[in-house]
C-alpha cells in the first residue's frame, strides 16, 4: 500500500507519499481499507516533530478515517468485511489501509457520505468528551468556543446547539463568523478587534461563560478565567498560544470554577472506546435527524497532504480539509 510517510521533520514538503509494507489487524482489531482521512493541527505538530506517535502507534500521521472493513483480527465481532465505517486513530489515517482497535471504530452516521464521514471521529469525539462529558454542558448555558470556524468549533456550535445551550464564538475574519452564526452561534466575536471578555459579559448579563472550550492555551489563560461564570468550567484542548499561563487562584475560587486539560491521542484504549459508545449513543442520532452535519471546506488527493498541511497552517480554511485516497 501507499501512506503519506515522514522521513524528517519540517515543513509540508517533508511529506512523502512512498510505498510501504501493508498492516495486519491483531487480535481485537480490523482492518480498515480508507476512503478519506482529515488534517488536524495534531499531524501538523507530528510533521514538525514535536507530537509523536504513542507507543505501538502507527508512525504515520492522521487521527480519523473513514472506509470500508476489510478484514476482522481475531476475537472482534459486531462488525462485517465491506461495511462502511469511521474511526478515531492514533494515526495511520494518511495511508490507503489502516489497523484500528475495534472499540474505536463507528458506522458511517445515517444522512452523511462515506468521505464526508472522515470529519467526525477526531472533532465528535473531542467535543463530546471535553464539553459534555467532562465539562457537562447543560441546556440554556452558555459556551464560549475560541476558533469556532474550525473543525472543532464548528462540531462545538452544532452539538451545544442540538442539546438547547446558547453559544459565543470567536474567529478572526468576517466570513468565518457568518459561518459561524449559520451553524446557529448566538454570539460573534472578531478577537482581532473584540475583546472576548467584555463581549461575553455584555450577553450574559454580566454573569460570563458556563464553559469555554479553548485550544490556545496559555495566551488566553487569565482572561479564560475571567470570562467564566460562577461554578464556570474551562476546557483546555490546545496550545496554539503556548504552554505556559499564570492563573489567578483567587479568582478561580471566588467563582468556584474549574480547570480541565485533556488530550486524546494517548489515553488508553478503554478510555477512547467508552468515549466512542457515548459518541455513538448520544451524537449519532442526531445527524440522522439532521441536527448536526460535518462541516468539510475542500477535499484533496491524500499524495498531496502538503498542501492540505498549507492550508490548515494558514487557518484560511473553514471546517475540516479532507485527503481522499487512490
């Protein structure tokens, strides 16, 4: 089989899409031949060299995929060879096959095509487990998403949306903020020349964010934390602005507020699984009623991953960048 393949780090060109050996599903695995997989910022930083790959991983960059089953390693059951699936990764997304544990496969949702399908696994899944599952986003609160336009925001919009919480945004052009409100963004914000502190404040009444899903990180630490309702809860998934912050302890009492981080990639396999049933449970009817819809801006040939890593970089996309295999 053919997989887009890092020899070094460094730029997009450091992407190769060259021959190489075909996996083998073990036991508790299938084997997935895949139709599209996406670009997150995740196999961004691998290509940098700055995120490996988990122990036993595939070295190959992407987080998700879409396809059709095409064999079953001993011991799965629940699944058929030639079934249309999707499936969160630890990598191996970028290749023309790939081995995933079964508990971390999904079928493609009523309503959505096989490649648009290769949108959800990552973004669903972070959203899910981060703003309901762990920040436990209720209905008629209010959540603030930084970088709604992309991926994650734009799942984050639709999801807070289907279970009746109000939602801000913020994003830096004046298109990706329409997009936004499209999706049903109650709140536009242009960090560029907004502040997300006073805007936030200004519609809720003063009282501020029940949640904040955030994927900057320490740039926007202290003021995450201001923004924050009483018995607020903030949601780090990223360190676009950096990885160190200081926080003002005394402002997170005073407000009884919380502060998770979580990734995805590393957690153990039990842990992803059970995010994937709540997935499959809570979020997968509600593309079948039409509730939620992956949102893909442009799909590109998987052998011209570079390009896709180009765009993502220049955040001038909306949504997800799709590779479609051979």
């Amino acid at each position: 089989m053919h997989a887009i393949t890092i020899p070094e780090p460094g730029g997009p060109e450091s992407l190769v899409w060259a021959e190489v050996p075909d996996p083998q599903p073990g036991e508790g695995e299938v084997l997935v031949e895949v139709a599209a997989s996406a670009v997150n910022r995740a196999d961004i930083m691998q290509r940098q060299g700055f995120y490996d790959p988990p122990p036993g991983a595939s070295p190959y960059p992407g987080l998700e995929c879409s396809g059709r089953v095409a064999a079953l390693g001993p011991g799965v059951s629940g699944w058929a060879v030639g079934e249309e699936v999707c499936a969160l990764l630890s990598g191996g997304g970028y290749a023309e096959k790939v081995v995933v544990p079964a508990g971390q496969l999904l079928p493609v949702p009523q309503g959505v095509d096989l490649k648009g399908a290769a949108a959800l696994p990552e973004v669903v899944c972070t959203v899910w487990s981060n703003v309901f599952m762990v920040a436990h986003l209720r209905p008629g609160e209010m959540l603030l998403v930084h970088g709604g336009s992309s991926g994650i925001g734009t799942m984050a919009i639709q999801l807070a949306k289907a279970v009746g919480a109000k939602v801000a945004v913020t994003a830096g052009t004046k298109e990706k903020l329409e997009r936004c409100a499209e999706l049903g963004a109650d709140v536009l914000i242009n960090y560029r020349d907004q502040d997300f502190v006073a805007e936030v404040k200004d519609a809720t009444g003063g009282a501020g964010a029940d949640v904040i899903l955030d994927n900057m990180g320490a740039k926007y630490l202290d003021r995450n934390v201001q923004a924050l309702a009483v018995n607020g809860r903030l949601a780090i998934i990223g360190m676009q602005g950096g990885r160190k912050g200081e926080l003002n302890i005394g402002t997170l009492l005073a407000k009884r507020a919380a502060v998770s981080a979580t990734s995805l990639r590393a957690r153990p396999l039990e842990e992803k699984a059970a995010i994937v049933a709540a997935v499959r449970e809570h979020v997968w009817p509600l593309f079948a009623g039409g509730h939620v819809r992956p949102v893909v801006d442009r799909e590109m040939p998987m052998s011209e991953a570079a390009e896709g890593h180009r765009v993502v970089e220049e955040s001038g996309h909306i949504g997800k960048v799709l590779l479609v295999a051979p």
